[in-house]
C-alpha cells in the first residue's frame, strides 16, 4: 500500500485559454467499447460495428482524446489531471479529464489530495466548482489541473498514454478496451494503482473480467486448469524470471491465491535472482523486481530447505552402502554392496549432485545444501536422479541397487515439492508466523511414509505435514528401517 502524500509542493494550473473544447464530431479515434461514449451516440448497427473492431483490433485503441491532447476518461469531468513522466531523459506530459468525485471513491491518493480543506489541490477544485453552470458540464479550459509526477515504477513500455488511459477507466467504473490485458500491462497497472492506493478496485475489476483466466490460457494453452493448484512442473518452469515475477507482484497486490502459489512455487524451483538474498534493488527498474524482502527470504528458505532434503535422499542411501553393519545386498553379499555403492558414486558424480573432493564428509550436515549448486532447477535436478541406472553385479543380484529404493523416494518428493508454494491467505493474514518456514522449528526425524499431526493453519489446511518433511533435522527414506 502507498501511503505517500499528494505531490507536495502541489503544482496546480489551469489550461491555457488557446485550448478550446472541440464538438464531438471534430474528435478523433472516438472509440469506445461499450457503445458508452457520451460525445457520440452511435445508431445499434454501428455501435455493433465498433465493438467488433475493438474485439478483432490487435493494436491498443486510443480513446477518446481532443485536439487539444486531453484523453477524454469522463466527457462532464471536473477535472484535469496532467500526468508527467520522465522517461530516458524525456519528459511526455499527458492530460486526462476525469471525475474528481470517481478517483476519490476508488483511490485513498485521490481521495486525500482532493480533500477540499486538505491541500492546494483539493482546495482548488472546491474552488473552481463554484465556478461552473449547475446542471452543465463544465468547459475544458476552466477546468483546474493537476500534475502527477509519480506513478510508480513501471517497466519501460511503449505507451503511457494506453496504460493510464486503462487505470483511470478503470478506476471510472468503465471498461477498458481490451478484453484481454498482456501479463506485463496488468503488472504495470497493479504498479500505478499501488501508487493511487486503489488495488481493491483494479482486483475487483480483474476478478470480475476473468483477466486471470484469458492469461492462463495464453500463458499455458495446454493446461486444462491453469488458475486451480494443479499446474505441472513443465508449466512452472516454462514461464521466463521475468513472468513469474509480474505474476507473484500482481497476485500478492490483488490477492489471487492460485497465481500466489503457482508462482511462489516456480520462484522456489527455479534459480531466479530475484530472491536471492544478495539481490540488490534497481530503482530503475520496475516494482515486481522487488518483491517484499519477507517474501524473499521465505521462498529462498523453502529452496534451501528442499535442495538440502534432496541432498539428504543422496547421503541417506551412500550412508547405507557405507555401512559395515547391515547388507543391503538382498543375498547378503558384502562384494554386490561394494560394487552398488561404488556405481552410486559414480552416478551421483556424473550427474553433478556430488563433489567427491569433499562430499564424502557424510556428517557435515550443515553444508549438505550447499553442495547442490543453487543454480539448480529442482525439478531437472529431480528428473536426474530419476535417471539412475538399474546397475547389477550379475544375475544373482538384480534390484540391489540404489534406482529400486530411489524411485518411491522422489514420488514422495516431487508430490511434496508440489505442495511447497506460499498459501496467500496464510501469508496474508495475521497468523502468518504460524505457517511460514521461516523461524519455525523442524521435527528431529521425518520418516517417509508418515504423515505428522499438525494443527490446523489459519486458511484451513495443514500445511505442517510438508514442512515437516522438508524441515527434519533428519531423515529416514526406507519404511523398514
Ligand atoms: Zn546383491
Ligand atoms: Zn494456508
């Protein structure tokens, strides 16, 4: 939530006097997608025809906008807001009129700034309303203007213009031209509403759009259920550092919990820079790269706690083959031991899981994580272990090895990997420390095939069980031992 004042000093005007109103039929590019522009009323036929254009027009659609270069949100605004940005050294203004009453319903910004008793900006508008014909729209050029200077920060998009155009219509009640929002544009929205304090409006209006689910079904065309918890580890990994991060930042700010989680969990299996924790913010860089350094620190505590219980799968089966005490050789044969662990080895070596410079210091167990490299996808790194040979010393010996005993392991562990994601009503509510990795203790052992009783978390679900697993001081990864 941004909290930051209005725009201190104000800096206020009004348009200069060469700036004239023009008759609706001398506008140009008068589209409007719900047939609700007030400048022109468009016979049925040709209201039809133009909201087909807008749904088959690939480019951005530029609303209503006069000559004088004021984008028309609300044709009886009482309002001019003059939006500046400096962008690569350049600074574009453009101006809007809109509905003091409208922004100050959705926005607390607006709502604070246009206080008529509050600052100069409020005060001017009270001012200039008693100026204005009851009953009548007021004209353009007597309407008072306000500069924003900041509206967060957003990526480097082409056009301003489309995306304010879109908060500020949103922000009106109205639809936007667009019926389905590129995932960056709705990211870039999410930032400028954080910065006006509307997020509920633009939450309502994306959850009332299914803005969620046309995204999905770009995004992964082949998932039946992408919005449900239940995307494939293909899906997760599929989306670019740069996806996976817009759609974290939008899904905390507008809180929609199956992005949160899908997310959160690609974060967490993939090797991103964005939660590392020597990740530094860019102020030029756009907000979603700066995810909450509490959030961070919680998905790079998951990472490191499921790359050490991966860790933990490799070192439990080398310390049995180590042992002197107990065959796992199913005749008993201490050689066919010798041989197995003498190919684990050179598995796990091939594969990069194990440095045999120093790996073998099967006790050093602060370090286990360590030594799988953080730039592992935990997914890949699964599907390689998944890759482990069938070794045998001969005939007499089939399944002693290590892929017969490995395989249920990584079932287990790929089940609960899945299951790793942050939940958003627990990391949003209050009780959020009951839930979180970070801080929480861990049982001493987790077996596998037991499901440990935990209470029950603040959304309903007992998260406890998969922290459980991947939180153990130690871990047994056979049923009969
Ligand atoms: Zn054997
Ligand atoms: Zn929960």
């Amino acid at each position: 939530m941004n909290l930051d004042m209005p725009n201190s000093p104000s800096r206020i005007g009004v348009l200069p006097s060469s700036s004239r109103i023009k008759p609706a039929s001398s506008r140009i590019a008068i589209v409007s997608p719900a047939g609700k522009s007030p400048n022109k009323s468009p016979e049925k036929g040709d209201q039809n025809r133009v909201q087909d254009k807008v749904a088959t027009l690939s480019k951005p659609i530029i609303e209503d906008i006069t000559e004088s270069g004021v984008h028309i949100i609300c044709p009886t605004g009482d309002l001019i807001i003059l939006v500046q940005v400096n962008r690569n050294n350049v600074t574009e203004e453009i101006k809007f009129r809109v509905c003091s009453a409208s922004l100050r319903k959705e926005s607390v910004y607006f709502n604070v700034m246009l206080q008529p008793d509050q600052f100069q900006e409020g005060r001017l508008l009270a001012a200039s309303k008693g100026t204005f014909i009851p009953s009548q729209p007021p004209p353009l050029e007597a309407l008072p203007v306000i500069t924003i200077e900041d509206i967060g920060r957003i990526s480097n998009i082409k056009s301003v213009n489309l995306l304010m155009i879109d908060v500020f219509k949103i922000l009106h009640g109205k639809e936007i031209a667009r019926s389905s929002v590129p995932l960056s544009n709705l990211a870039n929205m999410v930032v400028v509403a954080d910065r006006f304090d509307a997020l509920q409006c633009l939450a309502n209006y994306a959850r009332t759009k299914n803005l969620y689910g046309r995204l999905d079904s770009k995004l992964f065309p082949n998932q039946s259920a992408a919005s449900t918890i239940s995307l494939s580890t293909t899906a997760l990994t599929s989306l670019d550092e740069d996806r996976i991060n817009q759609q974290a930042y939008i899904s905390l700010n507008l809180s929609h919990a199956p992005w949160f989680y899908n997310s959160t969990l690609a974060l967490i299996m993939n090797s991103t820079t964005s939660i590392a924790t020597e990740h530094e913010a860019d102020e030029d860089s756009p907000m979603w790269h700066d995810l909450p350094i509490t959030l961070r620190d919680e998905l790079t505590y998951r990472r490191q706690c499921i790359l050490s219980t991966i860790s933990s799968i490799q070192d439990y089966f080398l310390q049995q083959y180590m042992s002197s005490t107990k065959r796992q050789c199913r005749n008993g044969d201490y050689a066919c031991d010798l041989f197995q662990l003498g190919q684990m080895v050179r598995f796990f070596s091939k594969i990069a899981t194990l440095d045999i410079s120093r790996s073998l210091l099967l006790n050093d167990t602060t370090s286990s994580h360590q030594r799988l490299d953080k730039e592992w996808n935990i997914n890949r790194l699964i599907e390689s272990l998944r890759s482990c040979p069938e070794y045998q010393i001969d005939n007499y010996h089939q399944h002693c090895g290590l892929r017969v005993k490995l395989l249920p392991c990584l079932t287990v562990l790929q089940e609960a990997v899945l299951q790793a994601g942050l939940c958003l009503d627990c990391w949003k509510s209050s009780n959020r420390w009951e839930c979180a990795w970070t801080g929480a203790k861990g049982p001493l052992i987790w077996k596998v095939g037991t499901n440990n009783v935990d209470t029950v978390s603040p959304c309903g679900k007992n998260h406890g069980v998969i922290r459980d697993m991947f939180m153990a001081v130690d871990r047994i990864w056979e049923n009969d031992r």
